[in-house]
C-alpha cells in the first residue's frame, strides 16, 4: 500500500533554483514519486511512497521557511499512482495567467469543510465549481455551477462574461471549490480583485471535504477527479471507477470502452479523429512496450528514471 499526499501552500520562496535541485535530493533519497511545481508564489503538488518515507518527505518539506502549515491531504493506493519524480519550476504553481493576481497578498476567507454546507445551502450564495468541465463532469457539488472552461486559465475571462452586477459583488456570497484547495485559493484572490465583497473558498478543497464530512451528509455528486493513475476516488477516498485514455488524457468509463473508437492507451471516442495516424500509430508502440513490460512484471517507466530526474 501505498500513502498518497496532495499538498500545496503559498508562500514567497525566494530562490526556487535552489529549492528545486533541494527538494529532488531529498525526495528521491525517500523513493518518492510524483510532481511538485516551484515558484516564487509557493509549492504545489502531489506525491507518493510508502508510509514511512512520505512521513519524512513531508517533515522535510514542512520545515521549510514559511511551509510549516502546509495544506496537506492524504489518501492511499494499492500501486504506485506515480510513475517517477518530478520536480518542475513555474512562474505560477497554478497557472491563472494574470501575474497581477497574488494569494500571499489577498485571498477570500478560508471555510473549513465541517461549515461548508451551511454557506452552500444558503440561497445567497454562488457556488462555482473551478476546475475544468471533464472533472466536472465525473462529479461536483450540488447546485454548482460549471465554468465550462478547458484550463484555470479561463476562468478570468468566464467570469467578465457573467456580467455581474454591482449589487452582486456588494450583496452576495461566491463559494468557490476544487479538488485540494489551490484554484478556488487563487480564484478567490482574482475574485476579490475584481470587486466581490464576500469571496469564500473550501479550504483543503474537495479531498480535505471527503475526509470532514461523513458521506451521509455530502451535498458531493460522483466521484473526484485526481491527477495521477487512479483517475478518480470516492468519497472515502478509495480508488473509483473511472479509468484514463492515454491519448487525450480524459476520464472514460467502462461503457466508453465498448466504443468502436477505444483503442486501449491510443484513443477514445472522445479523441479518436482527432489524432493523426503517425500519433496512433505512436501510441501503439508505446502500448505494446508497457504490455511487454507488464508480462515480464517490470514497470515501462518507474523507479530506474528517478536516478535521471
């Protein structure tokens, strides 16, 4: 088994050159996997590893100038749902475009999950979902309403186009959620920049709510999207029901696998005219080296790259 830990702060890291060549000794002493984004703005990332190795990756992480609160979530996995380490410079560790927007300067209120769906229930409140329309769709919130957008980046432009009203930005409530935390943070910030007076987001973000809030008294819909091999987890954080196609990158279902167009780690029905045949052709070779790889029970891609990150 496998201990999993979605993390994420902001806080101003001075030298994150420096940090980045730190943080990937470290880990990979530990034998973590997984992703971590570095940038002046803060840390954010999930990674994985047996128990006791991920206790003392996030000790050292912790102890790290202004990381001494990180927002952290944790689940567990039978495999490994990392294939390697990696450890990534950003100019934002969540990318909203607007370099003007910073969440170590201004934030909406922070709402714990056990008060959560008091101000959700409330019928001044706009609850906006911020993560991207294919999560949505494989779950949400009840009565949220869907941004429709491809990537967090959109958003700004989503909610210039919902003409908001003076009188909404004085009178009502926004709510804003995500999957661990760090959108809704930011959005919050570009929220309150914007002229919205209560701006509140779900601190901890969907994860940390799965993990307050018993499920017979979820207002949650579906399953969560998670960014790694398990695709998806419910609301006691097993692993769901969901698997991934390999060409587009999107959750497709058990039903989705009997289309025609699934081709097993090339494409689904959702991206199948839209690869070239060179991509296909690609995606094939990849697949039948994992098949290989999985008949001899080695990984394709696994622990011999760690030495390389």
């Amino acid at each position: 088994m496998y201990s999993v830990a979605a993390l994420y702060k902001f806080s101003l890291i001075e030298n994150p050159e420096t940090l980045q060549v730190e943080l990937r000794k470290k880990l990979k002493n530990n034998l973590i996997t997984g992703t971590i984004l570095v940038g002046e703005e803060g840390l954010n990332g999930t990674i994985a590893g047996e128990q006791a190795n991920l206790k003392l990756a996030l000790k050292y992480i912790k102890s790290i100038h202004g990381f001494f609160d990180l927002d952290i979530k944790h689940s567990e996995s039978k495999e490994n749902p990392f294939a390697r380490l990696k450890i990534k410079l950003k100019k934002e560790i969540v990318t909203i475009g607007d370099e003007s927007i910073d969440p170590n300067k201004i934030v909406g209120q922070y709402i714990d999950p056990e008060n959560w769906n008091d101000l959700i229930s409330d019928e001044n409140t706009i609850l906006i979902d911020t993560r991207n329309d294919y999560e949505y769709s494989i779950g949400t919130l009840k009565n949220s309403i869907n941004p429709n957008t491809v990537k967090f980046r959109e958003f700004p432009e989503w909610v210039k186009n919902q003409n908001f009203t003076k009188e909404d930005k004085e009178t009502k409530k926004v709510a804003m959620f995500c999957t661990g935390g760090i959108r809704c943070e930011k959005a919050s910030s570009f929220m309150k920049k914007d002229g919205f007076n209560n701006v509140n987001h779900l601190k901890g973000g969907i994860l940390k709510y799965f993990e307050a809030v018993d499920e017979q008294d979820s207002m949650w819909i579906g399953e969560c999207f998670v960014f790694d091999d398990r695709v998806s987890v419910r609301h006691d954080l097993s692993v769901g029901t969901f698997d991934m196609c390999h060409g587009c990158r999107m959750p497709i279902t058990e039903e989705d696998k009997k289309s025609l167009s699934y081709i097993k780690g090339v494409a689904c029905h959702k991206c199948f005219n839209e690869k070239t045949e060179e991509q296909k052709a690609r995606y094939m070779s990849r697949q039948k080296q994992i098949e290989i790889a999985r008949g001899r029970n080695e990984k394709h891609i696994g622990p011999k790259d760690l030495a390389k990150k």
